[in-house]
C-alpha cells in the first residue's frame, strides 16, 4: 500500500513539474515571438532610413550630373560655333 501511495504522489508531482515546464516553455515562446517582432521592427526601420539616404544621394548625384551634362553641352555648342 505504501508503495502505491509513493507512486501516486510521485505522479503528482511530475504531473505538477509538466504543467510549470509548459507554462515556462509557452511564457518563454512569447517572450521569443516578441522579441524576434521588435528585431524585426527594428531592422525594417533601419532598411527604411538606409533607402531614404540612398534615394538622397541618388537625387543628389543625378542633380550634379544634369548640371555637368549641361555644362558640357554649353561648352560643346561654343566650340560648334567657333
């Protein structure tokens, strides 16, 4: 009977251990899921201000070439016209 008993209450308490390991292991899947979605967040931010930067230097760079497109054909026109 004793032995019954012994058994009984070690299935309790591994019974009582699956529910705390479930509970941390789905507390720490939320913990993960929220810190993969703040790295996400993160990175997405970082890519949008990498590409406004890149689209400043884009425009910059076009606006200095016209200009010296420009000049050139100037230059280009006074020699025709020499």
């Amino acid at each position: 009977m004793e032995l019954e008993e012994r058994i009984k209450t070690l299935q309790k308490e591994l019974l009582e251990i699956e529910i705390v390991l479930q509970d941390a292991l789905k507390t720490a899947g939320k913990s993960f899921v929220s810190k993969v979605a703040l790295q996400l967040d993160s990175m997405k931010n970082s890519i949008i201000t990498y590409m406004e930067d890149v689209k400043k230097h884009v425009q910059e760079f076009n606006e200095k070439f016209r200009e010296a497109v420009i000049a050139e054909k100037e230059r280009f026109d006074i020699k025709l016209g020499e």
